[in-house]
C-alpha cells in the first residue's frame, strides 16, 4: 500500500501507525454488498491513469446510474461512450494498465477508491448491454478502500446529462461538433 516516499511523510508527520490501520482494517480485495451498491448508483466517476512513460492523467466518466457495474467479487465493467475521439484514457489503460478510480456521493459525502488493472475490449459481452457503448473496459480490483469524506463538498445533481446514452433516446449533437474548425475531422460514421 505504501512506499519509501509515503512513509518518510508518514514518519515525518507521526501517521505511520494510523496508515498502517488504516490498511489493515478498511484496505480489500474483493467487493462488499454495500461497495457494489455504491458503485453502481453512481452516475460519474474520475479515472486516474498513466501512460507508457509514467506521465498522468484524470478524466472525468459519466453516465445514468448503473454504467459502471461490479461483475464479479473484484471485478467492474464500464462503457466507454463517444467523446472527443482522443482517447487519452483508453489509450493509456492499453500502454499502462494500472488504473484508479474515484467514486463520490457529493450529497451524502462519501468517497471510494479502485485501483487495479483495465482492460480495453471492442468485443466484450457486456457491449451490447450498454446503449451508445463503443468499447468496454474491465477493472479487476486490487485494492479497494474508502477515504474520508470530510472534504467533499456538499453538492446535488440538478440534472442527469442529457448526452447520457440511454435505450430509446438519441442523444443531441454536442456543440463542438458543428464548429467549422472539427466539423470537417469528424469520424464519417458519426458526421456530427
């Protein structure tokens, strides 16, 4: 769980004891009911990667509740939906697949951490499940731990996105895709 690194500032501020408590009672490997259902009535989640060289980046995955779903006991499954066709990410889960996930209730404040190794799929069973789903990624769990919520600030959703896929609904052309300056790049399959 810890380094040379996180120990010498756990030592320099006295937490040693606390982080190796901390580990020992709250750190898993598997998923409990409560982390499950957690997980999957959250409607977004931050995705930390890195890419081949180490070099990080966090993006923001959203969804309608249930988009992320726990497939086995440390195990999740995710869709990736169409973005602006970087896949920064994705692209980074394949170079490097060490990953960590960050889910929060912003209303209730509550946070949990996944990390684990992703990976990519465009063939995934679980691809069909998912309106609007253009690749699936898999999470199997290594650690999974809560945080403390103290510094979430207190938020509501006053709406789910309507970008969101969902069955029987097409969601509307995002703005950007109608600017002159990517109109012209835009996948011929999607046209914008």
């Amino acid at each position: 769980m810890y380094h040379e690194h996180s120990r010498a500032l756990q030592d320099r501020f006295d937490t040693r004891r606390l982080a190796d408590r901390l580990a020992e009672k709250l750190q898993r490997t598997e998923f409990s009911y409560e982390d499950r259902a957690f997980i999957e009535s959250r409607p977004m989640f931050f995705l930390a990667t890195a890419d081949a060289e180490g070099r990080p980046d966090c993006s923001y995955k959203g969804g309608l509740p249930g988009f992320v779903r726990v497939t086995g006991l440390a195990e999740l499954a995710f869709p990736s939906y169409d973005g602006n066709g970087m896949f920064r990410s994705l692209g980074n889960a394949m170079a490097n697949p060490h990953v960590g996930l960050l889910f929060l209730d912003f209303e209730r404040p509550r946070r949990l951490r996944v990390n684990g190794t992703a990976s990519v799929s465009t063939d995934d069973p679980l691809l069909g499940e998912f309106e609007g789903a253009q690749l699936m990624v898999r999470v199997r769990a290594e650690k999974i731990f809560p945080n403390c919520p103290r510094y979430i600030h207190r938020m509501q959703i006053v709406e789910m996105s309507p970008y969101a896929p969902c069955e029987g609904k097409v969601p509307p052309v995002p703005a950007w895709k109608t600017f002159p300056q990517f109109k012209e790049v835009l996948p011929k399959k999607i046209g914008g």
